[in-house]
C-alpha cells in the first residue's frame, strides 16, 4: 500500500518478487514536502520497493528532493 500526504493512493496484494515499472500510480504532489509511506509484505526472502517520480511524460521532474527519514 502507498499512502501520500496521509491519503492511502494505492492497494496491490499480490505476492511476487520486485520488478521495477510493474505497479503505476498517478498522483499530484502538491508545492512543498508531500509525505510518503510504504507498506511492504513479505511472504519469504528478501523484500524491497523503488519509486520513480517522473512527469506526465515520462521523464524525471526538476526540483524533486527526498528526506528517506521524515525530519
């Protein structure tokens, strides 16, 4: 599950391994820090996530900074 600014944006339950590009979700970010959240089950081995934040059309945003801790 993805939530960002607090409002759940997407719910997969499958089980599979991490492919990168599988799952696509369109949000707005709004102007200043927009907090996200992961939730990640794991069924067995190693688990993992990779999020892409790109444009409309596909290609990186400008501008774009990340805080992986939250302060």
């Amino acid at each position: 599950k993805i939530w960002l600014s607090g409002k759940q944006v997407s719910a997969v339950d499958a089980p599979r391994s991490l492919k990168p590009g599988e799952d696509k979700v369109k949000v707005t970010l709004e102007q200043g820090w927009n907090p996200l959240l992961l939730k990640v089950v794991q069924g067995g081995g190693d688990w993992g996530a990779v999020l892409r934040i790109v444009g409309p059309d596909g290609q990186p945003l400008e501008g774009i900074r990340a805080d992986p801790f939250g302060m």
